[in-house]
C-alpha cells in the first residue's frame, strides 16, 4: 500500500467514528480545524495501533488540517528519525492547545534530546512553542526523570515568570509544570515553597493563583 493509499484507509476509518456532536462542542470550545471527525482518544490510539509506525505517513498526516490526522501523526512518527530541526518545523505550526498536550504526550516526551529541546522552547516567543516545552517537562518529570540544580533554577525562574505574565494558555502550561517539579521529591517542593511565600497577601491575581496551587500541592 502506497502513501496515498494509507491516507486514503486511514480517512476512511476516521470516518467510520465519526462524532459529530464531539466536533460541534470543541468548534464552541474554540478549537477549529479545517475538518474535525471528533473521534475520541481511545479509538485513535486503536486505530494508530494497528498501523506500523513510519516516517513518511506520520509528516504526511501532520500537513493534513485535520484534528485526528494531526494527533495520530504523533503516535506514528518514529523517534529515531524525528530530527530536531522537524521538531521546530512542527512547533512552529503547531494549531492549537489540543494538538501540543497529544503531541507532548504521544511523541515530544520520548525524543533523546527532549530535555534540552524542551528548554530552549520555554525561552521561545510563540506561545504553543512555550506550552509545549513546559508540557514535555512535565512529561519528562513524571517519567522521574531529575534536573541539576543549575536547570532547576532557570526552570523555575522561567515558569514562574509565565505564571505571572503569560497568555492563559501559558500560564496553565507552566502551573502543570511546577506542579509536577513539586511532586518529584520534597526538595523540588520546598524550593518552590520559599519561591512564593511572600504572595501569601498579594491582590494580584496572578499571584494568588500561583501561591493557592503551591499551597493546595502542600495540602496545607
């Protein structure tokens, strides 16, 4: 089966499970694509397990403008041939908040040089550039995966500082992040701790935000 014919059966598939009341709600959500078959998660991670997973239809299902196409093209996409210069292609396109949490989870997450990459996209100017690099260090936190100290701190002084001046989308991105930084060990949460106890009386909401999270992750 060719290129083409792969598309072709995938498309087919996506829309056998096509839910049109899902698609309707994330078009009112604000999420727009150029087609959306609103098929869940679940059915596409079966329907990604039955394809073996290529270089070639994954950058192929990314081009599409199709919700589904753009998730399962993550699942697909090799690590060993996803070079860092595609990563940056692929960020710089990256459509919405949706696309970047399945791609962290599904690809960005597995790549050998996410640690570094992840870094670098949390100093960027876009603002899907910087979710997805405070999203794959979340991922990368939860796999236990541990900072040294000098990272720690440039981590942090950056998530912070998007907590308290990013987009929503950032913002959320970042509290993530923190979130899990704190829970890799007590050392990470006191860290943070000290970092923000001096918003316990702030009036800026950004600020109270910030502070409430640490301190409901303390469950104090």
């Amino acid at each position: 089966m060719d290129l083409h014919e792969q598309l072709k059966a995938i498309k087919t598939q996506l829309r056998l499970f096509m839910n049109g009341a899902v698609s309707q709600s994330m078009r009112e959500k604000g999420l727009r694509y150029k087609l959306n078959f609103g098929v869940d998660l679940p059915r596409l991670k079966e329907i990604a397990a039955g394809i073996e997973k290529n270089h070639d239809l994954a950058q192929a299902l990314w081009k599409e403008d199709i919700r589904e196409c753009k998730i399962l093209a993550g699942m697909l996409q090799p690590v060993d041939t996803f070079y860092p210069e595609i990563a940056d292609i692929w960020i710089e396109y990256m459509p919405n908040t949706e696309i970047a949490e399945m791609t962290c989870m599904s690809l960005f997450q597995h790549l050998p040089y996410a640690p570094a990459k992840s870094f670098q996209w949390i100093a960027g100017e876009g603002e899907l550039e910087q979710v997805c690099g405070y999203l794959t260090i979340a991922r990368l936190l939860m796999k236990k995966g541990d900072m040294t100290e000098r990272a720690s701190g440039e981590f942090l002084d950056q998530a912070i500082a998007a907590v308290l001046s990013g987009t929503y989308s950032v913002r959320n991105a970042a509290l993530v992040a923190i979130r899990r930084f704190m829970q890799h060990n007590e050392e990470h949460a006191f860290k943070v701790c000290r970092l923000v106890e001096s918003l316990a009386d702030s009036e800026n909401q950004s600020e109270q935000i910030l502070y409430n999270m640490v301190k409901d992750e303390l469950g104090e």
